[in-house]
C-alpha cells in the first residue's frame, strides 16, 4: 500500500505513535509519505520506503493566524496526484481530519476518490474538540472520514458521548516497539542519580495542566518523607515552572531534577522503578507502557484508557483523580523491596501484549477493510 501519515511531529503521543506507525509499516514493505511541517522527531532511520513531504506555509502581513489547514490540504493534494497514495491517515482530529476532506474534495473534481482514515488520539477530543469553537468541525470531519480509530475503549465512548457521530469507531490501542524500549544496562547513570541506592521516580510528560505534575511533586515528597528516594522529571511544558517552585517551597529540590525534554527516554527508563501518572486525563497513556516496557511499575490515576492498560495490584496501583494519598501509600507498597521485583516483571510482561508485532496486523487489516469500501464509493462518489 503507499500511505499518507499526517500528524503533528514534535514530541508528544499522538506524532510519537504516527511515526513508530509509519516506520513499522514501511519495514513490512509498506510505501509511507510523511506530511507534516516539520521532520517527526522520532524520523530516524533510513528506509527505502520512507518519505517525508513537509508543509510549507506563507505569511503574509494580513494573516494574523498563518492558514495552516489550507496549506496541510494543498500539500496533501499534491503528494496523493505525485505518489498516487492508496490512503491518508490522518493523527489527531484538529485540523488533520478537516484538511483532509478539503483534500479529498478537490481530488474528487479531479476523479480521484481517496480514503481517509482518521485517529483520535485523546485531546482533539476530550479537551479541545468539544470546546464550541471546533465542535461543529470536528464532529462533521470525524462523520466524513471513510475509517475512525481511537486509542482506546474509553476515548470510543467519550467521543460517541460528546460528539453526534454516525459512524463506526475501530479500538486500536497504542503500542510499542520492545527491540527500542527494553531495560538497558545503565549502572553508571543510576549510581550518578542515586548514589546511596536510592528509590529512583520517573514522571515523563509534556507538562501541561491535565498531567497534574504538583499531584507528582506532592506523592514524591510524602514518599521521600518515609524512604531515601529521587524524582526524575522528564519533559518541558507550561506547568514546569510550578512544579519547580513547589520542589523549593516543600525543600525537596535537592532530589528532584528537570532533565527537559529527552531524546532517550528509553535509557532513562531503565534505571527507574517507578513511573507516576497521575493525569486528569489520559486516553491510553503512551509514557505508561514505555516505561512498563522497561521493567516499570506505575502509580496513576484511573482515568479515561488507564484501566485498559494497567492492571491494579499487578503492574501497579491506579487511584482517583488527585488523590495523593492513595498514590504515596501505593508507591511505597510497590516500592517495598520485597514486592518490587514481581511488579516489575509484571509491567514488561503486560508491555508485550502491546508490542507493535501484535497490533500493526490491526492497522493493516483496518486499511484493507476500508480501501475495499472506498473501492465501491470510488464508482458512486467520483460520478457524483
Ligand atoms: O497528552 C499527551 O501526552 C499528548 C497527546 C497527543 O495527542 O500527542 O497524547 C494523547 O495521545 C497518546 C497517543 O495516542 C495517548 O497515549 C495519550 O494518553 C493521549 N493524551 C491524553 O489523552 C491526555
């Protein structure tokens, strides 16, 4: 098949799992086209069967908002007439899905019926797309794409429940590449970190205010109160500076540490042993299985996809939305050293039930099922 990936590409889940998406299939022999304004960060190999198109968009002093949608649409048009795409998949509904039915209605004046799969990723819908001022075009793009995913059962429903949506939405959850994301063997990094065999904390995220960073601060420094202990605090965002402050203010900072957005979360992740989440929301939680891939238990909340990943008591302990102290008393029970190495084992064992192995399979036959539709709409649609 030859398809086009549009997605946001800086880092963040939804461009994080469009990518891996893209790379998987183009090892399986796949045609893949990126599109998107800039190279996806996790773009990182060479493949004979990887392309990437990016958007180039103008200014011009009466724009006081760049057109973006317009310009994605253009350039989607121009690479399905250049590469003759079977397929676009779209990542995230705003304003992916709604440039691409500009797209697909200027290929149809040009009798070209191209399908569009779009896949909901969590906040396009659950925060942004249900705000007034993208309703209306959210919900009509969702009902106008030929194919809708959504990451999760939960974020299945919430989209069914706020938006009137009159077609069938396919679960694919996330999912992860086991040969990336795997326990290295990063003794040095972990004796640098804590020198005294100290319980080491992760929290990975984009620091905005749905992943409740002081939740983090507030669970580490009650954990640190009972056992010697470390927060690494992974990611950049606009609640940084807050969670900063309440290290100082809760005079923790000595063993909290900001290490910023990082490439290798993975080699972080291998010296953790214990990953918080304790997010408002989250429709399946990406950073989750990462870090359950690399032998990390998780202390999060129980909302939105969670339960469909963790499994409580056995890859950890989810609590309700803000409550500290069910968490702190759930870490230190994993954290105990007679329980950690079985959670542990749990976590990776839970992680490969996700291995991109078992659901690329479910992209691919996904396509299938609506490239043979779109077979019989192209008769009806591109006469129309
Ligand atoms: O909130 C983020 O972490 C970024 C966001 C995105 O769209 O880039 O992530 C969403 O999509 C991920 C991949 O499908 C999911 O694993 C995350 O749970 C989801 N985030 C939220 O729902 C808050």
């Amino acid at each position: 098949m030859k398809i086009g990936i549009v997605c946001y590409p800086t880092f963040g889940g939804s461009g994080v799992v469009a990518t891996e998406l893209g790379k998987a299939l183009a090892k399986e022999g796949h045609q893949v086209h990126f599109i998107t304004y800039s190279q996806p960060s996790r773009l990182d190999f060479l493949n004979e069967n990887l392309f990437y198109h990016e958007v180039e968009f103008r200014s011009y002093p009466l724009f006081e908002y760049p057109p973006y949608e317009l310009a994605l649409a253009s350039k989607m048009v121009s690479v399905v007439l250049n590469e003759k795409l079977d397929l676009l998949h779209v990542h995230y509904a705003i304003p992916h899905a709604s440039a691409a039915y500009m797209a697909k209605q200027i290929l149809k004046t040009k009798g070209i019926y191209m399908p569009v799969v779009t896949t909901l990723h969590g906040t396009d819908i659950t925060l942004v797309g249900k705000d007034a001022s993208y309703e209306p075009v959210v919900t009509f793009s969702i009902n106008e794409s030929d194919g809708v995913t959504s990451v999760s059962e939960d974020l299945k429903r919430e989209t069914y429940h706020s938006f009137k949506i009159t077609r069938d939405i396919e679960v694919i959850p996330n999912f992860i590449d086991l040969e990336k994301f795997k326990k290295q063997k990063k003794d040095h990094f972990k004796k640098a970190i804590c020198p005294n065999g100290e319980a080491l904390l992760v929290h990975t995220s984009n620091f905005r205010k749905v992943k409740r960073v002081g939740d983090v601060i507030n669970v580490f420094n009650n954990v640190h109160k009972e056992i010697p202990s470390k927060l690494l605090m992974i990611g950049d965002g606009p609640e940084r500076n807050h969670a900063e402050t309440m290290a100082r203010d809760l005079e923790i900072s000595d063993s909290v540490r900001f290490l910023g957005k990082q490439e290798a979360v993975e080699e972080v992740l291998s010296v953790a042993d214990l990953f918080l989440m304790p997010s408002e929301k989250e429709s399946f939680g990406l950073a989750a299985l990462e870090a359950m891939a690399c032998e990390v238990p998780v202390i999060s909340t129980n909302t939105g996809g969670l339960p469909e990943l963790q499994i409580q008591g056995v890859t950890g302990y989810m609590s309700n939305v803000g409550d500290v102290e069910d968490m702190t008393r759930h870490a230190l029970h994993v954290l105990d050293k007679n329980n950690l190495p079985k959670f542990k084992q749990n976590a990776l064992a839970r992680a490969k039930e996700f291995d991109i192995t078992n659901i690329l399979p479910l992209y691919e036959r996904y396509y299938e099922k609506i490239l043979a539709k779109a077979a019989i709409n192209k008769t009806i649609n591109v006469a129309v």
